[in-house]
C-alpha cells in the first residue's frame, strides 16, 4: 500500500468492543511508514488503554477536549490540520448520531466539526442498531455532508448476533485509506482551469454592467479540484471570496482579461466555464465619468466567449471542456443546444429562477448533460460544496476512463 507512505493519520477510536480492532489497524498504518495520531473518546477508554494505544503510535494519546494540558500542546483546530485524513473505526452508534447533529461534545466530535479534511468512518455496531431508521437517516446525512462511509461487514458480532454491522477488516479499511490516496496522487497529474464569478464591463471609470453571480460554486469546484490532487488555477471576476487553499487564484474584473488569463493558463487537461461572463460590453468606454446632461445613448456590443473560443481551438482544446447553463425556463433544450453549439463535453445546468438554488445561495442542485449521452445525471439539492465534490469525483473517473 505504497499510497500510505508518509501520509498523516488522525485516527479517532470510539467506545465499542470493536476497539481493540483499532489496534490491528494503527500496526498496518505503522507498517506502511504513516504517522498516526489518535483521539480517544471516554467509551474507548474503556476498551483498550492508551498505553497501549501510544505504545504502537510512538505518540502520546489525545483524550479530552477539556485536558488543558493536552489543549495547550495541540488544540483540537491544529489537530485537524495536522492530519491529512481524519478516520473514525471504530464509530459507534452514539458517536455518528452526534456527528450527524453537528455536535462539539467532546475532543472527538470538535475536531470533526472544525475540520476541513476529509473524513472517514469506519462503523461498528450491533446489526438492530446499524438497521435502524434513525441510523440510516443520520448515515445519509453525514454522506451528503461530504463523510465517507467504509461499510461495515455481515458476520457475527460480539453480542452472538448475526448480521450487518461488523466492524470492517482493519485491512480493508487500510486499503480504503490507501485508494483514497492513489486517487489523489493519479490526479495530480492533471491539470485543471475554472473560471467564476461575474464580470464588471465597464462603462465609464465609476459605473459598470454585471450580474447576480457570486462565484460560490465555481470557488468550491476549484477547491474541491485542488483538494482531490488537481493542479488548480482559477480565473476569477470580482467576489467577496477566499481563495482557496492550494489554488493559483488570479483576479480579473471584464470578460477581456478573463479570456486573456485564461488563455495564457492554458494548455490544461480540463476546464470548467462557471463563471458568469457578462455577455454585453460598452463599444466604447469612457474614461471620465459620464455626465446626465451630455448622456444620449450607451452602445453595447458582444463580450468574447471565453469557453466557445477555447473548445473549438483545434491546438488550445482541454481533453475534457465543461460548460455551466445559468437557465431559468426551458432548461434541457437550452443546455443541449449550448453543449452542441459550444462545442464542450458536458454543459452543468442549474434553475436560478428557484430562489433557494439560485444566485448567492449556499445550495445547488444541477443536471449534467453530457455529449452522446441521452439522459442528463441529476445532483440533486445539496451545499454547493457537495455538489462540487461530486462534480469533481464524475471528472476525476471520467478523466480514468479515457486514460
Ligand atoms: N461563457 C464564456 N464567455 C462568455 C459567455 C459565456 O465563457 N462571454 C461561458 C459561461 O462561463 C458558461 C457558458 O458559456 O460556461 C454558458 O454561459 P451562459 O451565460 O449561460 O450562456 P450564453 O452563451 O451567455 O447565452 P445566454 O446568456 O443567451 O443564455
């Protein structure tokens, strides 16, 4: 599992009789040169000792949020930045309930909460409590929150039941760990551009025209890119913001400077088009402000299209063009003809007459219409980070498969 050299793991051990899995686990990680620290929760503690525990880390054992020594030498933000994955096996019934309600209880629950790793569970439990209703319901909730599940097996448990919800084989969740990072590592050798945001075209030194774009879902396709192994550059208009970590972020204001930094970030292996170019520019700018008394007329003229000149450039062509379809009415007759007239691979589309998916939302839910491919694939309604993150994964195994 040569993916797991090196890597920093912050495994979090909850109180079940599973636990002493974790073991077994901490020595394949250690066996494949990982650092490893770890979080034990009250209910482990009383599994197995963190003697035991820091004796196969070479590290000491964090406890408790409220262990001021603890706090003062790593605080529970930094060891969420420390790590580069967070994983939880043996999870417990209890314990995802509280993930899934957001909860900060406990050194364990904080630093998934303040957390911006990815994280994995490993479930364990007795097969009424995995089967049950509220459990699934908290289940999906954490995977449309961006969690990962590693599925517990069918066999027979410690209580002398029989079912789903054993814990899964240290092996296969070290495995699991191990293919997250060769993904990683597979798409580091791609590189991607995105443009977001709006455009300012403007008509004289304090007016200008734009739009409603606020850049959210754009800035979260190219964090969620950088994050899965990506090289990111984004080409962003004007927003309030951060650019994401990892990211090569450069500011343009008009359409034209778009077009200008996006051609000279090029080649890339894929592009995404989310920004919202403004499609009208003035002919001629003025350079001192316009007064009422001499105004007759503003005269407007086309913006360049950015990702139709890119698409159909027979030497600048990405392997994999994306488009983004900002549509109000007619949704899949107006993505197929922008896919087919633009010349892309996928177009994205997304309702903004809805108000809760629209401009400045936090939400998203998409239709991805894809070239010789009939039916559009549904994201359906979720954070915009989610939603990027499942954009991302559809690229990542497309990009595989025409390998
Ligand atoms: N686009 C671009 N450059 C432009 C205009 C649009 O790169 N000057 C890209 C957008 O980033 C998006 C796609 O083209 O990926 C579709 O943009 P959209 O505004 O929905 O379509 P338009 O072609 O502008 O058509 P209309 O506004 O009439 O729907």
């Amino acid at each position: 599992m040569k993916n797991l050299f090196n890597k920093k793991i912050l495994l979090i051990i909850c109180g079940g009789i599973a636990a002493y899995k974790a073991l077994e686990l901490i020595r394949i990680f250690k066996k494949n040169q990982c650092n490893v620290k770890t979080i034990l929760t009250k209910g482990a503690l009383e599994f197995v000792t963190p003697l035991s525990v820091s004796s196969l880390t070479g590290e000491k054992v964090f406890t408790d949020l409220f262990d001021y020594k603890d706090e003062a030498e790593m605080d529970h933000i930094t060891l969420s930045r420390w790590a580069d994955v967070i994983l939880f096996a043996p999870i417990t019934a209890n314990k995802l309930a509280q993930l899934s309600h957001g909860l900060a209880e406990d050194l364990a629950t904080t630093v998934a909460l303040a957390s911006n790793k990815d994280i994995f569970l490993a479930p364990a439990m007795n097969v009424r409590m995995w089967e049950n209703n509220i459990t699934k319901k908290n289940l999906i909730k954490l995977v449309s929150c961006g969690y990962k599940i590693i599925e517990p097996e069918i066999g027979e448990m410690a209580c002398g039941e029989y079912g789903s919800g054993k814990f899964s084989d240290p092996l296969n969740i070290s495995k699991s760990i191990n293919n997250y990072f060769k993904n990683i590592e597979e798409n580091k050798k791609f590189k991607a551009l995105v443009t977001a945001g709006p455009t300012r075209e403007y008509i004289d030194p304090v007016r200008f025209i734009t739009n409603r774009s606020s850049g959210k879902q754009g800035y979260a396709i190219a964090n969620a890119l950088q994050n899965n192994g990506f090289e990111t550059t984004l080409i962003s208009g004007p927003t309030n913001l951060k650019s994401p970590d990892g990211v090569k972020t450069i500011k343009v204001n008009t359409a034209e400077e778009m077009y200008e930094k996006s051609i000279i970030n090029l080649p890339v292996d894929i592009a995404i088009f989310s920004a919202a170019v403004a499609d009208f520019k003035v002919k001629q700018s003025n350079l001192n402000k316009i007064k009422k008394e001499t105004f007759e007329k503003l005269e407007l003229e086309k913006t360049k299209d950015i990702l139709n000149y890119i698409s159909k450039h027979n030497k600048l062509r990405p392997k994999l063009v994306i488009g983004f379809a900002a549509e109000t009415n007619n949704i899949e007759q107006n993505s197929i003809k922008k896919l087919n007239e633009k010349n892309c691979d996928w177009i994205i589309a997304n309702d903004v007459s809805n108000e809760k998916i629209g401009f400045d939302s936090d939400f998203n839910e998409v239709k991805i219409f894809k070239r010789n491919v009939s039916k559009a694939e549904n994201i359906l309604l979720d954070t915009k980070e989610v939603i990027a993150q499942k954009i991302v994964e559809k690229i990542s195994d497309e990009l595989k498969a025409n390998a």
